[in-house]
C-alpha cells in the first residue's frame, strides 16, 4: 500500500520538476515557457478523472496566485522578474500557479485516501459487555 501511494505521489509530481526544469532552461524566452505550461496543464486536466473540478481548482490558484505576486511586485515589492507581462509578473508563473493549486488537491486525495492513519476502523473487543478501543 505504502509503495502503491509512493508511485502515485512521484508520477503525480513529475509535472512540477519538468515545470521546474523547463523554468530553469527558457526562463528567458516567456512564450515558449508559457506555451508548454499551458500545454502540460491541458493534458493533464483533459486526462484527469475531474476534468470540471481541476479547470475550476486551476483558476482559482491562477487568481489567487496573480493576488499574491501583485503583492510581492508591488505593493511590498520584495520580489522582482527580469521579465514581466502583466503588473511586473510573468504569464507563465500564473499558469504555474493554477497547476500547483491542481498538485496540492491531487497528492492530498492521494495521502488521504485509504491511508492506514486515516479512517482506520477501530476494532472492539468485548469482554464481559465491556468495550475496549484500540
């Protein structure tokens, strides 16, 4: 079971470290790194099981994520691109945004779902009418 979810977690997290290295490797040339976010994140909304689920999930973060850097860019301004679309803040990393809010929902089903420390049975044990829970 243990090692069924460890797949699970790594094959859903392949994603994010391609996402990471393709940041590292065309950071410079925006609208391909926004071209291929926005490509992974299509494919993997359209072959999810929650297709309506996860486009939602994913405008939310994306929005939430645009909320936040406007105020790293600028309202603090402890943050700063070198390469800025929209209020100081690069396309892509808002697509970046909306994929992580889809990551966090999918490991969290993942982690939560039949995992021995989450709605294990009790078992009961009577004796003489008594009730002991371990």
């Amino acid at each position: 079971m243990f090692t069924k979810k460890l797949k699970q977690l790594l094959i859903h997290t392949l994603p994010l470290i391609f996402g990471i290295a393709c940041s590292y490797f065309f950071w410079k040339q925006k609208m391909l790194l926004l071209a291929i976010y926005v490509l992974v994140v299509l494919v993997l909304i359209l072959t999810g099981k929650d297709k309506r689920t996860e486009f939602l999930i994913f405008i939310y973060g994306a929005v939430i994520g645009f909320f936040i850097e406007t105020i790293g860019t600028q309202a603090s301004g402890y943050e700063s691109f070198t390469t800025h679309d929209i209020l100081g803040i690069p396309y892509w990393l808002l697509v970046a945004w909306g994929y992580g809010f889809i990551l966090m929902k999918r490991i969290g089903l993942i982690i939560g779902k039949g995992s021995p420390w989450l709605h294990r049975k009790q078992k009961i044990l009577k004796i003489n009418d008594l009730k002991i829970y371990k």
